[in-house]
C-alpha cells in the first residue's frame, strides 16, 4: 500500500533524530552572544554568564534613616526618666539616609526621637544641627545602619547562568557593580505561511477563503519563548515561490517554520522543498493533533538552517511549536527545559486514543469540592477555542488505547493554580445568558467554565459530583414543571437549590426569508424539510418531543431528527449554512446567525446548584449578580429574555437527612 507519510515514527525516535542532526551541523548550542547596555530593555534576555558582585552593597556602612551618629556606649544609661545628653560635633553628627557613617560612629538615632537643643538650652532652631541633642533612650551597636555587604558581599554569586533576567535582577546586576551583561543572541525565527486559500484578518472573505491566523499564533509563541519571529508574506502553493523564500530565510535566519503543505496533496510542497534545499529527516510523527510533522535541515552555502514542516489545523500547528520549536529555543538560549507545573485529576469521561500515537488530550480542570477533576475538550485539530479553554494537557502515551471516567491523570497546567481555584464548573445545558455571567464574572476574580451536555447531562454531573451547578431546563410532560420531576427522580440524595436564571422564548431558526414557509412544528412532517436536532439529553429535545407527541408526529418522520448538535448556536449554524431548513432553538441564536425566528413556547431556565457549594465564597458572586441592574440590562438587551423572574428560588430541594 502506499504509504501517506514518508515514516510515521514514535514522538521520541523523532525528537533524537532531529536533536542528533542539530548536533551534528553544530546547531545544538548557545547560537551566539550579546553584550547589552543594563537597562529596562534588558529584561527577559538570558544569561550567558554568571554574574559574581563586584562590589559589595552597600560599599560602606550607610545610615539607614535620617537620624544623628552616635556612639552606642555613649547612650548607655539614657531613660525617659533620667535622659543623657550628647555634644553635636563631638559625640553626634546628623546624616541624611544613604550618608556614610563616620568612622568613630557605630549607631544612628532616628532624627524623630532626639530633643535637638541650642547652647542656652532651648529647641534649636536648624535641628539638623543643634549644639546639643537630648536621648531618652540607648541605643545598640549598629542600630539603624545599612552594614557594608547587608545585601550582596563582592564576590558573592548574585545571578547564574541561563537566568531569564526579571526586573529586579537588573537592579541586583547594577547595585553589585555592574553596567553591562552578556546574553544569549535571540534566535531569528521565520514563519512563512503557505496557501492559495489563504486570507489576512480583516480582508473580505469569500467562500473557500481561510483566515491565516497560524503565523501569528507561531510568531506569538516564539516571542514569548525569547526568541525573535519574523513573519513572512503569505506564498501561494506554488512550488517554487516556496523554494525562494525557504532559501532567503535559510541565509537571515537560525529556524524556518513552513506553515501547511507538510501532508500529501498534490499542492503539499513541503518535504519536496526539504529534501531539495537538505536533508529530510522526519515527514509523519506519531503524534495527535500533528501527525503529517516535518523535521529537516536546510543547507545553503555552508550554513545549517532546521526547519520545520508545520501542520496546517491551528491545534496541530500550536502544539508541534510546544513539542518540537520550544525544546530547541531553550537550547539555544542556554535556559533549562521547561518544566510545567502538573496537577493529578480525575478524568471525567470515557476516552479514545490510537494506541501507535501520543496524543495531547485538551482538558478543562476543576476544583469540585476535595475532587480535582480534568474534562475533556473537543479534540478537532481545526478547533483553537479548545486552546484557548483549555487549562492543561493530557498526555496519552502510545500504547495506551484510551482512559476510564475516574481514570487519575497527570495534567500539565496551562493556567495557574489560583485561576483553577478561581474556576467556576458549570456542566449542563447551554445558554447564552451563561456567556454573560462569564463575562461579568471575570472583574471579580472568579472563572466561568461551561461543559455544554445538555439538561440531563447537566442532572447526572451533579449526580456523580463533577460540577458546582448545572444548566437546565427539562420539562415534565406530566406535570408541565420545569427541571424538580427530574432531579427528585435522579438526585433523591443531593440537597439541591434551584435558581431561575432567565425566562426564555424557544422557536424555529428558519433560513432568511423562510423559503419553505414553514409555520410551525407540524411541517416538521414534511418530506421536503430537513431538521437539525439536539442532542439526546438536552433539554431543547425533550421540549420537542413533548410537542411532537401532542401533534401525533412519530420521530422517525422527521427528516434530519437523527443530526444532533451540542448547542443552540450550532444548530443555528447549521440552518445558516443551508445544511437545514429549521432547527428548535432560543431566539437569541438565531438573531446572531440573522436567521428569522418562529417564536413557539416559553420556558424558564433553572440553575441546579447543590446545597454545599451554593453557600460558599466562590459562587457568592453569581448571587451577587443575579441582582445587579448591569447584568440584568445586559442578559435582557439579547432577544427572547425575560429577566424578570431572575435570582427566584424556584425549591430548595432538601436531599437525605
């Protein structure tokens, strides 16, 4: 058969065999050194030698305060009671703070707690230099004096080697006698996107065009990194304006990231350029998202360029920079590999993974009660939200076929500790309202992360202990309640508080002009209209089966009951796109998809919050702003929302005991 990749090898027989060609084409070193002017600039370069003190600070003993030199024994005896007087001149002189203490001097009173006299007696009128100061207090030897050496003794080693200078080190570097430092030249790292389909943000786009985001992105992470992008003009698949500017950046720069054509299509130039301006040493890495991986060197005129063959999905581009670009830039900038901070959690679902790959699992993590908890995220290589709401990695070893929900995991955090703390789980039912409170979340130091599974979905989280509150809005065909049948079927146990968040309209997204004339649930039996559902769970599906039960309407009938999305703002898509004629969904998806809208039913959306976490300081902001005027006017400024029952307590469920 043949084979789409050159190899498809394990992540770390790749990594060798790139880092052992580096090494052979001497590349795998410190590239070269800068002296640099000690100055705000400095900041963020690395080190490429130790800084010992030159000098001791201070390099003298200084007064601390400003205050008058004394002799401590002079001042033994002295009392409130009984104070001792001292002759300026002889025994005292004043100093201003940073003044070199005299030599015959071992202590400095603060110039606030000395009586400064005149020769007859009364206050002086200069009290920086009275004939005669009154204490009535002693003091000990070296009170209030900056002793030579009390923060760097010369000699001392104040920074090492491979430090990535911060503000205050540059202040060290100075205070120890410094004026300049050596450090690693950045390298010079070009990003040249590839693609005839290739727009830039901000330009028109017509069908088929993409917005090129990855060299921005790549550029971004080697900035952040330390070293320094230059980002070229995007080239179209042509095969030979790839080539020239592969060579142009082979001569100006130290690594080349050839973004996209590193897979097999006829237009998929990549490993050809390689392999005719060097040597190809990797095209397929078994590793997910990045697979179709190219790791080269380019030699042109006696000098070493690596390059990179970057996937072109965005997941699979930012990840092959994590892999592949950061290991290299630590090494030519003399710093250590990273070493992220991990996290054991618990996996919440049931996953599947190739077992010849790695595979980077993106997750969300939560702090649920004692519980650490990782969720995992879409993994579409295309889907850069899954970056961007992602709080740390997953890694999957190759050889292992997938986890268990419960599995414990290591997770390598992208997102600090206290953010994670600070995170808010919401699992259940989508709402665009939940986007706002998000929004207004965030001024007060607390993170909104929803998982979008639906009502029930948000019900059985709840049930197994993965989320402080759920989403939901699950109507009961028999009593026509909203959301309590369900969580006393499902939560007999669990002491549940039940908060409406807004009143809501649902309706039929229709394409613009409603070209079918489609005016109600009951042309859903109509051959010639084609539906978009939700998924099983999801409260918007219950909501249409309770209807289509009451019209006598079998599911099966419906054309497209089977084509499930995850939110109402995918299903709006779907209609938008001409995939659908109509789909069930809230009135403010189909305004921001500029669909028409049938309103039908009106409903109210509940968040389920268990007892225990309702009455803790990290959901009391959600309460807070269920009563604010500006969230109110916010949430109600959308189409379809009825603010007025918000912040109700519909029941407070009171569980077992």
């Amino acid at each position: 058969m043949e084979k789409i990749y050159l190899e498809d090898i394990p992540l770390k027989e790749a990594q060798e065999r790139f880092q052992t060609a580096l090494q052979d084409s001497g590349c795998w070193k410190v590239l070269g050194v800068d002296r640099i002017p000690l100055d705000e600039h400095a900041v963020n370069r690395v080190l490429v030698e130790t800084v010992w003190a030159k000098i001791s600070s201070p390099h003298y003993h200084a007064s601390a305060m400003d205050g008058f030199a004394v002799r401590a024994e002079d001042t033994h005896g002295a009392l409130e009671t009984a104070p001792v007087s001292l002759s300026y001149g002889e025994q005292t002189e004043y100093l201003d703070t940073g003044d070199p203490l005299p030599s015959w001097a071992d202590a400095v009173i603060p110039i606030e707690l000395v009586e400064h006299l005149g020769g007859d007696g009364e206050i002086a009128a200069d009290p920086r230099k009275p004939e005669i100061i009154r204490i009535r207090a002693a003091v000990s030897p070296w009170s209030h004096v900056r002793v030579m050496g009390e923060d760097m003794v010369a000699t001392q080693l104040v920074l090492p080697f491979g430090h990535k200078l911060r503000p205050v080190d540059l202040g060290a570097a100075a205070g120890c006698g410094y004026d300049s430092l050596e450090v690693a030249r950045k390298p010079k790292v070009a990003v040249i996107p590839t693609g005839t389909e290739l727009v830039y943000p901000g330009d028109p786009l017509q069908e088929g065009d993409i917005i090129e985001y990855n060299s921005i992105v790549l550029a971004a992470q080697v900035n952040e990194m330390g070293g320094e992008a230059i980002r070229f003009e995007n080239i179209p698949d042509d095969f030979q304006k790839i080539k020239t500017e592969v060579i142009r950046a082979a001569r100006e720069c130290d690594l080349i990231l050839l973004v996209a054509g590193s897979s097999a299509g006829s237009e998929d130039y990549s490993s050809r350029i390689v392999e005719g301006t060097g040597k190809l040493l990797v095209h397929g890495v078994a590793v997910r998202p990045g697979h179709p991986v190219i790791l080269g060197i380019v030699e042109q005129k006696g000098k070493s360029t690596p390059i990179i063959g970057v996937p072109g999905y965005p997941v699979s581009a930012a990840l092959t920079a994590e892999i592949f670009v950061v290991p290299l830039l630590n090494q030519w900038l003399g710093q250590p590999p990273r070493n992220p901070q991990t996290v054991q959690a618990e996996i919440t679902r049931k996953v599947k993974s190739p077992a010849g790959d790695d595979e980077y699992l993106r997750v969300a993590v939560g702090y649920i009660g004692e519980r650490v908890l990782a969720a995992p995220l879409s993994r579409g290589s295309g889907v850069i939200t899954s970056l961007v709401r992602a709080d740390g990695l997953v890694i999957i070893p190759r050889g292992v076929q997938g986890l268990q929900a419960g599995d414990q995991v290591k997770v390598q955090l992208i997102r600090s500790l206290e953010e994670l703390k600070n995170t808010i789980f919401v699992i259940g039912s989508h709402d665009i309202s939940l986007d706002i409170l998000s929004q207004f979340l965030s001024p007060r130091h607390r993170r909104l992360t929803s998982v979008n599974v639906g009502s029930l979905g948000g019900i059985m989280a709840l049930k197994r202990g993965e989320t402080h509150l759920a989403g939901a809005h699950l109507l009961d065909p028999e009593s026509g309640e909203y959301n309590l049948p369900y969580i006393e079927q499902h939560l007999p146990g669990r002491a549940i508080r039940v908060v409406t968040l807004v009143g809501r309209t649902q309706g039929l997204f229709l394409e613009k002009g409603n070209p079918k004339q489609i005016k109600g649930l009951e042309d859903l039996k109509r051959s010639d209209i084609v539906y978009v559902n939700r998924q099983r769970g999801a409260g918007t599906r219950f909501l249409l089966d309770y209807h289509l039960s009451k019209l006598g309407i079998q599911p099966e009938v419906v054309n497209g009951y089977s084509h499930e999305e995850y939110t109402h703002l995918g299903a709006a898509v779907v209609v938008a796109s001409g995939r659908a004629n109509c789909a069930l969904g809230i009135e403010a998806a189909s305004y921001a998809l500029d669909l028409d809208f049938l309103p039908l039913i009106t409903e109210r959306f509940d968040l389920l919050i268990p007892e225990e976490f309702a009455s803790t300081e990290l959901l009391s902001p959600i309460f807070e702003l269920l009563e604010d005027p500006q969230f109110r006017k916010a949430v109600a400024e959308r189409p379809g929302y009825d603010v007025s029952p918000m912040g109700q307590v519909v029941a407070i469920l009171p569980g077992e005991g």
